[in-house]
C-alpha cells in the first residue's frame, strides 16, 4: 500500500528491545513505538520493569554506538529493529 504521493510509505513505528544489566525489556519480542518518540520514553519503562531505580549518568548505545536520548529514533537515524544497549559509562584506564 502506498500514501499516494508515488513514494515508499516513510515507517512511523521501530520495534524496540531494551537490554541492560539487570534484563531485557520486554522480556520477550520487542515494543512498537513511534518513530517521533524520544529514546527516553523507553528507557523510562524499562528501568520500571526490570526495578532500576537510579539511572543516573547511563548511556545508550546502538550497534556501539551512542544515541541521545532526548531526541527521537529519526533523528537518531533509527529504523526498523533496534536494540539498545542500556547502561553505565565505561569507566577505565586512559590510553597513553
């Protein structure tokens, strides 16, 4: 089915699965969300699902790499099947 403008019908919802150290959000499959959505949303209901209570200084990452979480999945350049990985900033020794 096309919008009648002769063009691909632009997706309006990714399916989202949330992973972090203490499980994956949903538990099984993934949620539709839309695509104007922030990326925060999200991550709010799975840190209430799986009981995180402080996610302070957190980053999440897709494919390795980080997303900002206020923005949405388009402008993320999201599509499609997405994984995010949830979680604390590396800490570590420098390189020198």
């Amino acid at each position: 089915m096309t919008d009648g403008h002769g063009g691909d019908k632009p997706e309006t919802h990714v399916e989202v699965v949330v992973v972090t150290t203490s499980g994956r959000y949903p538990t099984d499959g993934t949620d539709r969300v839309p695509t104007h959505q922030p990326v925060k949303v999200e991550l709010a209901k799975a840190a209430r699902a799986l009981g995180i209570v402080d996610t302070t200084g957190w980053v999440a990452r897709v494919d390795g790499r980080e997303v900002d979480v206020e923005k949405n999945y388009l402008e993320n350049g999201l599509t499609g099947a997405v994984k995010i990985d949830y979680g604390p900033r590396e800490g570590g020794g420098g390189v020198e």
